[in-house]
C-alpha cells in the first residue's frame, strides 16, 4: 500500500518539489499551503504550489494556522503516514508533526547546522561560501534543529545569485526528496544529529537591507547585490530617485577617495567608491524603466551621474 502525503508548501521552489512527487505518483492526500491575500483572491491569483495543485485536482487546505482544531481533527482522520514541508512559511505545532507515524520532513537549502533560518541561499552568498547544499531533517520543535536524514551539498560559482543558486538547488532538491523517501519507506534510514556547536543562523531580509552602504567593502557590496536578485533587489538613491543594480564589477584601487563619490561615469560604467577598491555599475534600473546595460543609459542620464557626486 502507498504511504499516505501530506506536502506543505507556498512558493515556486515548493512547487518544483510537489511536482515532483505528482510526477513519480506518490499519493498525495492534501495540500496545505498559505491563505491567498484578499487583494490576490479578488484577481484570482495563486501561489504556485495552489496553481499545480489546482491543475491536478488535490485537496486544498489553507489556514491561517496549523494550531486550528479543524485542522488538526481532519488531519487526525484521514490517518496520513508522512508530512512534507518545502518554504511554507508557517510553524508546524508539535501537536501536528505527532500525527504522523513516518514523522514531518522538511527540505533546508543549506549544510545544517550551517545557515538555519529562514534565508540560507542569501546568506551563503553573501558570506561568500564555496559551498552549500540541501539538507532534508526531521522537523521537531526548535527551528532546523532536527536531526539530518539526508544531505548533499554543490559548489557555488563565483558569479553565482539568489536565482542561479536556487535553480540548481530546486534540482538537486527534488531528486533529494525522492532518494530520502525510498530510504523513509524502505526503513534504511539513518539519522543524524546536528552538532548545536556548529550552527549558524540567518535573519528574514527585509526591503530596507537592500540599500547600498559605500562604507562597505567593495567585494562585500559585490555579494550582497548578487544574493538579492530579484528581491529585496541593491539600490541606492540620488537627487532622491532611486536606483537600482543588477550587476557590477570590482575595479581595484590604491588609490584613497571618499566612500560613495562617483569617480567617473561613461559607456563602461559608472564607477562609484567604497571603503576599499571600486565598484563599476554594469546592469542598473531607473524607476519605470526596464534594466539596462549602463552604455545604453548613460547618455539619457548624464546629469543625474555627475562625476564627484557624493551618495550616502
């Protein structure tokens, strides 16, 4: 008989996932994912993992917490074997993750206990790591603490950002996730403890942390713009419009200038300063305009690029 699913999840990374198990027929008793936005229900628009599950006629469910008592007697009868939770975005109460007999697994996009929280990818770029990877563990009370079931880990390139990374995670992930319930249902597993010693922690990254510091180092200022692409996005403001970057190169410098000064501004970039080194803006995005090459937008902008320009 076919172990009995229930997959929680919200995002198109947890879609990939879903998609997965649909397409190896597991069997999949519901979807849990979170509730749609008034403003998203009233235009008809879903999360990826609801528009799939949707398309393949799941069951549904969406509160606004798993602490609700319908959840939990529904869960309770349908007598479910496993729970899987790929970026749900909601916590698990331990009353739940005690319903099933195979436990609750959750898919971590980093080599617990390294990055627990709730932005690994993010931050392994930003810390400049050489690599990550996925970790599957039991989910238990605390967060990412549970002990390791599976884990495989991938190289990050040099030039890597939030959305190269996640892709080739979103694969790796998925083949995890198939491997790790084989050795699940087969009872080969071995578990793993997480040495607490080791553990690290990520924060949830908000708008605001986008914002450019020129005091920074340049190569620090380098890996952050490449972590948050697409979101929150790097950007910085002048005459209080505010731009945004999407690629840049570090240009060494001995030379001393003052954090932020624009040091020149052409066809080959603008080059701006920082703590140390320069920073030459090669991809950057002017409110209502698409991204652009800098070349094809400097000459519409040149006044607003004035060389010995000060930002903050």
């Amino acid at each position: 008989m076919k172990k009995k699913i229930i997959f929680a999840g919200t995002n198109k990374f947890s879609k990939i996932h879903l998609n997965e198990l649909i397409k190896k027929k597991f069997k999949i008793l519901s979807v849990i994912t979170k509730p749609d936005s008034i403003l998203n229900k009233k235009k008809n628009i879903f999360s990826e993992v609801k528009k799939i599950s949707i398309k393949n006629k799941l069951k549904i469910l969406q509160p606004k917490s798993l602490n609700s008592k319908k959840i939990y007697k529904y869960l309770k009868n349908i007598k479910p074997d496993i729970m899987i939770v790929v970026s749900y975005g909601l916590i698990i109460p331990e009353k739940i993750i005690n319903l099933f007999p195979l436990g609750c697994i959750n898919i971590h996009t980093s080599l617990l206990p390294k990055l627990r929280g709730p932005s690994p990818i993010q931050y392994s770029i930003i810390q400049g790591k050489k690599k990550t990877g996925i970790t599957i563990i039991q989910i238990n009370n605390k967060v990412d603490s549970g002990d390791i079931l599976y884990k495989k880990s991938i190289n990050i390139k040099k030039n890597e950002t939030y959305l190269t990374l996640i892709k080739k995670l979103s694969i790796l992930g998925k083949k995890s996730l198939i491997k790790c319930l084989n050795k699940i249902y087969s009872n080969t597993i071995k578990k793993t403890k997480q040495e607490e010693k080791k553990a690290t922690y990520t924060k949830k990254i908000k708008k605001k942390d986008g914002l450019i510091n020129w005091n920074s180092n340049a190569s620090n200022i380098e890996k952050k713009i490449r972590a948050f692409i697409p979101w929150p996005g790097s950007f910085f403001f002048i005459k209080k419009i505010m731009i945004k970057i999407w690629k840049v190169k570090i240009v060494k410098c001995s030379e001393k200038n003052i954090p932020g000064k624009i040091i020149n501004a052409n066809k080959k970039g603008i080059l701006i300063s920082t703590k140390n080194n320069l920073i030459n803006i090669k991809i950057l995005q002017i409110p209502g305009k698409k991204k652009n090459k800098t070349k094809y937008i400097i000459n519409s902008y040149q006044n607003l690029f004035k060389i010995g320009t000060i930002l903050n």
